[in-house]
C-alpha cells in the first residue's frame, strides 16, 4: 500500500476485481455484499479521482509541450 495508507491505482483495482469475485460467489451473505458494495463505491470514487487527476496532469504537460513550439 502507498506510503499514505491509501492504495496505489493499482492497488485499489486489484482490491475491486476481488470484491466482485467476493459477490459473484453463490455463498457471499447479503450483510456481506452490503459491506462489499459500500468499500467497492469507495474505491471507485478513489479510481476515478486519481484518473481525473492524471488526465489533468497530462493536458499540462502538453499543453507545456505545445507552447514550447
């Protein structure tokens, strides 16, 4: 895990194919489907915003590129 105690991109999609192995699974409880959902939204808010993030980094970085021209 990151040094900050939240997971790499990486990570945190490694951790999302398993909740969904997790609830594909005929013996998975309904309580544990609940807790499961509500961590697999966390991590999709998370995977989202790090996306967010390096696309805005990334329209910098070119935008840098095509000023330099």
């Amino acid at each position: 895990m990151a040094h900050n105690n939240k997971p790499t991109y990486a990570e945190a999609i490694a951790e999302l194919e398993s909740i969904v192995a997790r609830i594909q699974d005929d013996s998975c409880e309904i309580e544990t489907i609940k807790e499961l959902t509500a961590r697999a939204m966390t991590l999709l808010k998370y995977c989202k915003e790090k996306l967010f993030e390096t696309d805005e980094s990334l329209k910098k970085l070119l935008d840098e590129l095509d000023e330099g021209k």
